[in-house]
C-alpha cells in the first residue's frame, strides 16, 4: 500500500506544471481576444489608455507586468491579476 501511494505521489509530481502564469490580452482594440502567456514573475495584467481619446476609435496598451503601472499624464489604468482579465 506505501509503495502505491508512493508511485501516485512521484507520478502527480512528475506531471504537474511547473508553475501557473497568467494569460493577459495584448490588442489594442476595445474588443480583444489575443493574449500572451505572462513570464512567471509578471503576474499582472494591465489596460491603460489615454482618458481625453473619444470612446469610438480609443486606442489601448494590454499586456503584463510585475506591478501596476503608473499613469502619465491624462492615462487611465486598469490591472488585474486573474486571467484575461484586462
């Protein structure tokens, strides 16, 4: 029995993923459906825009990050940390 519970216990670790990454949106349109596989240490997603742009035709930066980038300027910016979520 120890050594069943022994092979299960190797062959779970054997498979498992090394580790989780987030997945977040890369487009520059409001309607996305592109993302990228986050580098393990940018857990971050993040949307940012420019808030003076008119809703029709605004123009975003997606992608990842390690932490929430700061706004410059008149720019909006949104993160999140579950995938796809910007």
């Amino acid at each position: 029995m120890k050594t069943l519970l022994l092979i299960l216990g190797v062959v779970a670790f054997v498979y498992l993923e090394p580790g989780y990454t987030t997945n977040c949106y890369t487009c520059p349109t409001f309607i996305c459906r592109e993302f990228q596989k986050c580098p393990p240490d940018e857990g971050t997603c993040f949307k940012r825009w420019n808030s003076t742009d008119k809703w029709i035709g605004r123009r975003y930066v997606r992608g990842c990050a390690a932490a929430c980038p700061n706004p410059v300027g008149k720019e909006k910016v949104f993160c999140c940390e579950t995938d796809n979520c910007n």
